[in-house]
C-alpha cells in the first residue's frame, strides 16, 4: 500500500492540502496517508521547522504532498528556524533537483487573467527549476565593510553537473512535448549562467529533434508577458524558476492554479507535489484559498511517483469540468470557498 506523507504546513497550506487529500482518498486508490507538521507548525510542535520525524515520514514515504509553509510570526526567528528553512530543507534531504512547474490555461479562465483572452489563449508551457542550488543554496552571510557598513552576501554558483541533469530534464521534457527549448539564463552578466548556456548549449547535439533557444531572463519576463503561449518548455535555474513562474501563474488566471512536481530523477520516484504557491497570510483562515493547484499537484503525484497516469488524468479533468461549469473562488472572480471548491472537483471526478 503506497505511504503519502501529508505536510500541510501553515496558512493556507492545511487548507488547501485538506481538498487534495480528499480527491485522492475518493480515488480509492489504496493509499496510505501519514501526516507531520512543517514549517511553523513543525516550530510549534517540535521546536524546529522541519522537525526528525517529520523528515523521516517524507524519507520513508513513497510521495510527499505539501501544502505551504511561512509565518510571519517566526520571520524574526534565525534563518535555521525559519519556515522556508524546512522546504529548503527537504528538498535538499531528498535531492529533490527537478522542479516541474506546468502552467496551463484552463478552458473558460481566459478571463480570471489580467491578460487579454487572445494573449493568453492556447497556453500550456512547462517551467523545468533547478531546485537545490543557485543562489539559494551558495554561502550566505552578513559582515562588516572596510568602511563600517554592514552588507549581506549569497554566493550564485552552479557546476557543470547540477546544470546537466536539469538540463538533461529539460531536453526529456521537450522532446515528449512540442519540441521547443527555451533556456533562460543571465549570461550576459553572470558567469554562472555562462557556464549554465554552455552545458546546455553542448546538449543540444543529444537532441536534434528539439529546437533550442537561449534568452535572458529579463526579456523572458517580458515574453510571458507579451506572447506566453509562444513557449513551451522553459529550463532555468533556482532563482528565475521561482520568479517566472509565479509570473507564468497570472497567464493561467491565478497562482491558485499552478500545481508542482519535484523530483530526484527524471523517471520519478518518491517525490513532492505541492502548489507553487506559499501561505498566503493574508487570506489564511478565511475559507477564501483556491485548492486547485493542491489538486492538480495530486494528480502529478500520481502521475509520477506511482505511474498512475489514468488517475491523474481522472483529477486533471474533473477540475477543467468543475471550471468549465463556472466553479470559481474568489481569486478566479468567484465566491466559492475553498472546501466548496473542493466539492465542485470532487462532484465530477468519474
Ligand atoms: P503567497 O504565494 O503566499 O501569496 C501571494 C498572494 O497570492 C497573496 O495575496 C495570496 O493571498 C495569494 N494567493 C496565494 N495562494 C493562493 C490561493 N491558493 N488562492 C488564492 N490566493 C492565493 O506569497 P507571499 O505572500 O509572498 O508569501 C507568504 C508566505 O509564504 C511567506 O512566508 C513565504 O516565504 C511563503 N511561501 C511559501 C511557499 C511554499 O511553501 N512553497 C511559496 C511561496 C511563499
Ligand atoms: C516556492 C517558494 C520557496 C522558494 C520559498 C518559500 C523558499 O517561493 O516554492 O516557490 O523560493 O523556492
Ligand atoms: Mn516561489
């Protein structure tokens, strides 16, 4: 019987996992499912944010669901108790490299986008994130100048085999897709990133069926913008992943929207499925959170640590069915909450 860690985490992350969890059990799929706190929850149950045992469960199971973590109550805390470093944490733990981050454009949600229904129209990209360096990951400090002034630092590095495997991601992702590569990088400044456009660049050659493109990220988050549907598979590091796909997310309607998988290898395996959003303390506790992205990471789940292709399509098309018929919460331009949103996806699901 397949183990699913459930870790809601914080804010609107029980909220919203509570809806996933509910699609996957009337599945009745055989699951098992263990829950552990995360984030604040994990500092207020255990005095760390990604207490032992909580990383243990997500060790020993065969897929972790997360829901969100951050509280602005610990943002003062030192950055090891933090929230976000449990997330960062188990990531790294489990060697998580490979974020998938699918943005597509629901039928029917042409108008829950700022964006005009004729920019955003046909959209489904795939934002492939390197997860576990970069920036994120480098030397981090803070110390004083020559001149007294205190400065912070984060050092941005990749080496050629981190760059590689997302890489080689990247190319397995496009070439079972619409067979274009857009490689987004900064290497115009950035030696990282120069080292990044030449690991990819000599890919390439692996893969002549796939048309490879090279931009900078700033046009990038321009291109989102001005022509989304034009791509179809962005491979990128840590920091511009985050930062482009929560852009990608408003061409799809909402950041409610955006599903995630993250992956330690290409073919799967135990991995994590949670929304690309956070916890969103501002909405928490109101019943107001989309769960379609918490969802739809359900379906990934399913789709990639337990090869069941079937039951995530099953999912995938009861939330395009429960939109199709106007279900809607507030950040779509609806009312409904977020566990009646839940119903409407659990009403369609055959
Ligand atoms: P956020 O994603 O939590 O919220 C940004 C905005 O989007 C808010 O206005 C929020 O109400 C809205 N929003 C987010 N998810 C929504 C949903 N499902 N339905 C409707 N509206 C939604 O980002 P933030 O405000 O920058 O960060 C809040 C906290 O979350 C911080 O502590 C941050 O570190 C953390 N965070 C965690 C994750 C994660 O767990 N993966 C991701 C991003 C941010
Ligand atoms: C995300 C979040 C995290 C990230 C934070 C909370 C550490 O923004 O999952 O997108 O930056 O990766
Ligand atoms: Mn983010």
């Amino acid at each position: 019987m397949p183990l699913i860690a459930v870790l809601p985490g914080d804010g609107i992350g029980p909220e919203v996992t509570r809806e996933a969890r509910r699609v996957l059990e009337a599945l009745d799929l055989g699951l098992s499912f263990e829950e552990a706190p995360v984030g604040g929850a994990g500092y207020l149950a255990a005095g760390h944010p990604l207490p032992d045992d909580t990383l243990a469960l997500a060790k020993r199971a065969d897929a972790v669901l997360f829901g969100a973590i951050g509280d602005p109550r610990f943002e003062k805390l030192e950055r090891h108790l933090r929230p976000e470093a449990a997330l960062l944490g188990i990531r790294k733990a489990l060697g998580l490299f490979a974020n998938l981050r699918p943005a597509t454009l629901f039928p029917g949600l042409e108008d829950a986008s700022p964006l005009k229904p004729e920019v955003v129209n046909g959209l489904d990209i795939v934002i492939v994130r390197e997860l576990i360096g970069d920036i994120y990951f480098g030397e981090k400090g803070h110390r004083t100048t020559p001149d007294g002034l205190r400065q912070g630092y984060d050092v941005m590095s990749y080496d050629e085999a981190e760059v590689t495997r997302i890489a080689r991601v990247g190319f397995e992702m496009a070439k079972r897709r619409r067979r274009k590569l857009c490689s987004v990088d900064k290497a115009n400044v950035l030696e990282t990133s120069q080292l990044w456009r030449d690991v990819v660049t000599a890919m390439a050659a692996d893969y002549p069926e796939v048309e490879l493109t090279h931009m900078y990220v700033d046009n990038a988050a321009m291109q989102l913008v001005r022509a989304p549907a034009a791509f179809d598979v962005i491979v990128t590091g840590n920091l511009f992943g985050d930062i482009l796909s929560d852009q990608a997310s408003m061409c799809a309607g909402s950041i409610g929207m955006l599903p995630s998988a993250s992956l330690a290898a290409w073919s799967g395996a135990n991995g994590m499925y949670e929304p690309i959003h956070g916890s969103a303390p501002d909405i928490a506790g109101q019943g107001k959170a989309n769960p379609c992205a918490a969802i739809l990471s359900a379906a990934m789940l399913l789709r990639h640590s337990l090869s069941d292709e079937a039951s995530a399509q099953r999912i995938e098309k009861a939330v395009a069915a429960a939109l199709a018929k106007g279900a809607r919460t507030a950040d779509l331009g609806g009312n409904l909450s977020t566990s009646a949103m839940g119903d409407a996806v659990l009403l369609e699901l055959q």
